[in-house]
C-alpha cells in the first residue's frame, strides 16, 4: 500500500479495532424471535448473528439480494400426490403469498 494510505496507518486501524463491541446477545434473541415461525432456520441463524452483530432486533444489509432456488425431483410428474402438509407445497405456499 503507498506510503500515507489510511489502510496501513497503525492508529487508524487501533481506531477500528476499538470500535468493535462485543456481540450483543440480547438482540441476537430479538432478531431470531422477529423471524422465527417463518419455517424457515437459516434465516433465524442469520437474522440472530447480524442482530447480534448490529446490536438490534431489526438487522439491516445495505445490499439486498434476493435468491430464488428450485430443482423438480420428480415432484412435478403427474401422478404424484405430496399432500397438504409436505415441506415441498408449504414452501410453494409460502412463496405464492
């Protein structure tokens, strides 16, 4: 890095280091709790550790991403019944609304 570059100054990088705060387990709960019954883990884990993280029940990302994934095993071939309470058409559900 050239000579001056902020990145590479010692006090400037004690200065951030300072700044980093424990994570806040109490927002963590927060966060999970606010997503929670959605079915869906992951996204209390995430929501937990970036509540965590920010120190808030309601995590931001300055960058929102949505990713939709999908895969037919066999599912989708006529004649197979999944019922009402199979994971596959909850999911389906819960993307329709």
């Amino acid at each position: 890095m050239p000579a001056g570059d902020p990145v590479s100054d010692p006090a400037v990088l004690r200065h951030v280091i300072d700044a980093i705060t424990p994570a806040s387990g109490a927002h963590a709960e927060a966060a999970r709790r606010r997503v929670a019954g959605a079915g869906a883990p992951l996204l209390e884990r995430l929501a937990a550790a970036l509540g965590a993280a920010q120190h808030t029940d309601r995590p931001r990302s300055a960058r929102r991403t949505l990713v939709v994934c999908a895969a037919d095993h066999g599912v989708g071939d006529p004649g197979v019944a999944l019922g009402g309470a199979h994971p596959t058409v909850i999911a389906a559900h819960a993307i329709a609304d």
